[in-house]
C-alpha cells in the first residue's frame, strides 16, 4: 500500500526511505511500509491520577520499564472509560491538569509525577541574600496579571462546571482558563475550578526565578542545590537591596536549568509558590484544625 | 581545556546488532541487550539545560540540552572513521550529564551541529531532549 509521493530534486540522496531514487526533477519516491496496527481503546477504572500515569505509561510501544519511574499516588480521582489514540504526551498533559501536579522527567532520566498537596515544611533548602543558607546571585520576581484566572472552566468526562471569582473580575475584568481534565465526578470538577480562581484570583507577588554561582558555593552546599528536584520545596528569605522589611517566600521547584563554561556554572531555578497550607477534611495531615490560613483543597 | 566538575556521557546499545562488525558476532553481544555510556566530555566547553517549566499554569515541556565540543581534531565528526567517537556522532544516541557525579540530565540526542572555519577552528555540538520527546511519538491505546 502505497502511503504517499515524495517528489526528489536531481542529486537528491535517499534519507533512509526503502525503494529507489532517481535522478530527474520531478523524480518520484514509492514508499510501502508495513502499516501500523491502529490503536484499540484501552479500558480505564475509576483510580487516582498516579495509578492513571502508571497505566498509560504501561502502554508504550518503546519499553519504560517500571523501574524507569518515581510517581506519587495523586490526589485526583479519574473516571473510568477507554482511552485511544492520543498522544502520550497529550495524556500526560490531562493527567497533570486533572491533579494540578507536576508530571516531568527525572534528572536521571525516570519519569516522575509530584501530587498537588506539597504540605510546606521546616528545613527545606534555603536560598538567602546574605548569612547562612545558599546565596543567590540573582533573584526574579513578578507582580502582574499573567497567572490572573478569576473565572475557570473545567471539562470532564461527564460535563463542564465553572467558578469565578467575582470580587477579582469587578476589579480586573474577566480573565477566563478552560482546564481539559479526566476527573471523575463533578465535585472534583468544582473542586478544581474553585481551587484555580482562588489560587489564582488577584495578582500575587511571586518569585518566579533564583540563579546561584555553583563555583562559589561550599562542597557541602553544592550537593545540596545539586539534590535538588523538580517537586521539591525551596525556601527563600531576602531583602531587596538590602533594607526594609524582609521578605521569606515557600516554592516549589517547577524548573532548573544549568549553564556550565570553562569559568562559570551557574544554576537556575523556576518556582510557584507555596502561599497557604491545604486543609482537606479527614486527611491526617491536611485535616488539622488550627490551620487558618489553609484553603479548602480537592 | 574542558568544563570542570561536569562530564558528558554518550550511549550505545550493547545488545546483538545483525550486520554490526562488532556486535552482529554470534557470542559477542548480548542479545538483549542493553546500554553502554562512554565519556565524551574531551573538548567540551559549554553546557546548557533546563528540565520543568517556567511557570504555574504552563505545560511541561521536554527537557533540553546542548553541549558543545572544540573540534580541532574531529574527534566528533561522522566522516571521520578514524575517531575513536565516531560511533557516538550519531542522533537518538543516549545522553547523561553528570556535575560531582550527580546526574542533572538523560535524555536523546536530536541533531548535531558542525561549524569548521578555514582556519581549522572548529566546534561541533548536539542538541538533546528528554523522555517526553519519545512519548510525544507514541499514540496511546491498548494492545
């Protein structure tokens, strides 16, 4: 079966493709490969969005094995139905915004999955201005619109439901997001919207960006800032130019980078950040009282 | 001259290769086969990666990398069969980087890069990415 005509400029050489080329301006090129089985739906149940990463993951054709992976539980419940024919990576973009975690590569190259509900804790790597910790060389921060959700759509299998943030939108007008999720029911979907529109609803000061100079850095604090992860926590406690009151910032590392030369190493990180605690009804952690600046989680 | 504290490791496939001089021998390779990683890092001088996103509400994207070799004496060049490299100068060749001997990059090679003057400076470089650009070919179903 012939799949297509690849027209060959004169002196072109074949890129790989079975069958024969000749020379001549409008030279044509039969391609017959064997066609690809096309994909059958694959069964899904009702389970949470680790175990949802975990199956699809089970149904590439190029073997990741198991061992090849460090994926939480989730948070999320997923509805139960037949998956076929996206893209992995489209999958792997549903299952990130139906949890609102981190789905990423390994820096050793497994793929990881981080749950929403990073609880912020004491002890965590700190990046500092100036005393003890990790002293960056530059910090970026923002203050604008350009997380601003305060009307928030998100699509389920079974619906749509939104939420909106009113007191934002007569404010700062209406700034909408739509979210494609696979999640389960509808109190998931709600719980999703109301979460973005109240996580995001009125511009925040964040940081968003911490470089550090490795070489300048203690032995012992370069194994540190280099054990970092993707999903970690990172604190930050600086004071711009050095007077007026401090400012102290929990993130969550959402990306690094790293820029080596025969002279410098510096390392970058991206952060969200972690401005409240959740509180989730029942949960061990996230159900305690006494934890007045949480926001109802889903 | 080369970058400090950082190492660069290319891979090749260990396992029974047919028409391969080396590991198409019966009794040589392993048919299973797996990975192999060599260092490369002779040469180079630059080193760029950044895994994750850069903010709340965006989409992971693919890691990438790129590493860049002085290449005076083509060492990295794919019409050198004199190199003891040449078999790494190859796209989807398996790629670590390693800083104090921890991992802060694996993924593939996707293109090399090869910039000779007339002079004989000359750099050769690759780019890379992450797992995510082997999942982006994969369409998902069941068997």
């Amino acid at each position: 079966v012939s799949i297509g005509i690849f027209g060959l400029k004169s002196g072109s050489r074949d890129d790989g493709f079975t069958g024969t080329s000749t020379s001549g301006e409008e030279a044509q090129l039969a391609v017959e490969p064997t066609p690809a089985p096309p994909p059958t739906p694959l069964p899904v149940p009702e389970e949470l969005t680790g175990a949802r990463l975990n199956r699809v993951l089970d149904q590439l054709r190029v073997s990741f094995p198991s061992p090849g992976r460090d994926i939480d539980d989730g948070n999320s419940l997923l509805a139960a139905g037949d998956i076929v024919g996206n893209t992995l990576n489209y999958m792997l973009d549903v299952i990130e915004t139906s949890e609102q975690g981190l789905v990423f590569m390994t820096k050793d190259g497994r793929v990881g999955f981080r749950e929403r509900l990073l609880q912020p804790r004491e002890g965590a790597v700190q990046f500092i201005d100036f005393g003890d910790g990790i002293q960056y060389i530059d910090v970026q921060t923002t203050f604008g619109t350009d997380l601003l959700v305060n009307q928030a759509v998100v699509e389920y299998p079974d619906g749509v439901v939104a939420s909106e943030n009113q007191q934002s939108q007569v404010i700062f007008g209406i700034t909408e997001k739509t979210l494609t999720t696979q999640l389960a029911n509808e109190a998931q979907a709600e719980g999703l919207a109301a979460y973005i529109v109240r996580r995001y609803g009125f511009p925040d000061f964040r940081v968003s960006d911490v470089t550090v100079n490795l070489r300048a850095l203690s032995p012992a604090q370069v194994t540190q800032v280099l054990g970092l992860e993707l999903g970690d926590q990172a604190d930050l406690v600086f004071t711009p130019n050095g007077f007026g009151r401090q400012i102290a910032v929990r993130n969550r590392i959402i990306g690094i980078a790293h820029d080596v030369g025969l002279d410098s190493h510096t390392m970058s990180f991206s952060f969200e950040d972690l401005p409240f605690d959740f509180y989730i009804l029942d949960d061990e952690v996230f159900g305690k009282l006494d934890n007045t600046d949480g926001v109802l989680g889903f | 001259l080369r970058v400090p504290n950082t190492q660069v490791f290319l891979g090749s496939f260990t396992g029974f290769t047919l028409n391969d001089p080396v590991l198409g021998r019966l009794d040589e390779g392993i048919l299973d086969g797996g990975i192999d990683f060599d260092d490369v890092t002779e040469g180079v001088f630059a080193v760029s990666c950044k895994r994750g996103r850069n903010r709340d509400l965006e989409r992971t994207t693919a890691g990438q990398l790129s590493v860049s070799f002085r290449n005076q004496t083509r060492l990295f060049d794919p019409t050198n069969p004199d190199s003891p490299f040449v078999r790494f100068v190859v796209p989807r060749r398996p790629v670590r980087v390693e800083v104090d001997g921890e991992p802060v990059f694996q993924g593939f090679v996707d293109n090399w890069a090869f910039d000779y003057e007339p002079g004989g400076d000359s750099v050769a470089s690759f780019s890379a990415s992450d797992g995510f650009s082997v999942f982006a070919r994969n369409v998902n179903g069941g068997e």
